[in-house]
C-alpha cells in the first residue's frame, strides 16, 4: 500500500464535514482508479459504500464502539459484515473525491480466488440478503456453480 501525502490533509478536512461517520476515498489498483460502485449492497457487498476498506476509507473509533469489532467468523470478510451493518444502521457515508493511494495486487483479497466469494456470500446470509439473487446468480453465472456446491455441503441449503 502507497498512501499519497495530500490524504491526510484530505482526511483531516473531511472529518469536520456533517454525516462524515465513515469518509471515503478513491484508491488506484493496477492502473485503475477505483470508487464506490454504484449498486445495492446485496450485489456489490461493501463496495456500494466505499472504495477500499483498508487505504481508502476512515472510520469513526465510536463506530467500532457501537457496532463492534469485525467479527472473527469473517477473517476475510469481516469488514464487509461491519460497514454493511453500519450502514443498515443508519451511518453516514462521506465520499471525500480525492485518490488515497495504490493498493498492492497480491493480498488475500486479490489472490484468494474462492474464498473471498464463499465468505462475501456468507456475510450477505448474515446481514439478512435474500438468498433469490444468488439462485439466480449461480445458475446464470458458471464459475459461481462451485461455491454453490460447497455451499450445500455444508448445511446451506438455499433451494437450489
């Protein structure tokens, strides 16, 4: 990760802005600029509300007070469990419109082609997302069959 020296002054000053309960900005990832994705959150997880949880994104401290830690159940996920419930509560989003910085190609996020799908699934079961999207997705989509599969095996049991 490259943080751009601008941000922090960036950050500082988004902070003072009303319903700036979690600022975002946007980040470049392999010679992309990335933002938020305009879309619901059963479709796009966290990313219909910031950018990049780990360069891109400040949070308040009292957030983590009320909501919690990220859960240990969700080691790749876990931020996506919390910034979808935040939101669900009622936090405000700032998009603060500047870049951040460049994230690295080769974390877990990157690399970890099946479980980072499998546990994004798993958080949108936790958060209450309808299970009919992804029956919908997962027959329409190939390379999703094999995570449906290992889904079923293990207890989930959607209709399929």
């Amino acid at each position: 990760m490259t943080f751009f020296m601008p941000m922090q002054l960036r950050i500082i000053a988004a902070i003072l802005r009303p319903h700036a309960d979690i600022i975002v900005a946007n980040y470049r990832y392999a010679s992309r600029q990335i933002g938020i994705k305009n879309g619901p959150s059963w479709l796009f997880g966290q990313a219909s509300f910031l950018a990049g949880h780990s360069l891109a994104t400040a949070i308040k401290k009292g957030l983590h007070q009320f909501y919690g830690k990220y859960p240990v159940k969700f080691p790749i996920g876990g931020d996506n469990f919390f910034v979808i419930t935040a939101r669900k509560g009622g936090v405000g989003v700032y998009e603060a419109g500047f870049v951040a910085g460049e994230m690295g190609v080769e974390g877990a996020s990157s690399v970890d082609r099946i479980g980072v799908p499998l546990e994004y699934f798993k958080v949108q079961l936790a958060v209450g997302s309808s299970l009919s999207w992804k029956t919908q997705l997962s027959n329409a989509n190939p390379s999703i069959r094999p995570l449906c599969r290992l889904l079923r095996a293990n207890g989930h049991s959607p209709g399929w």
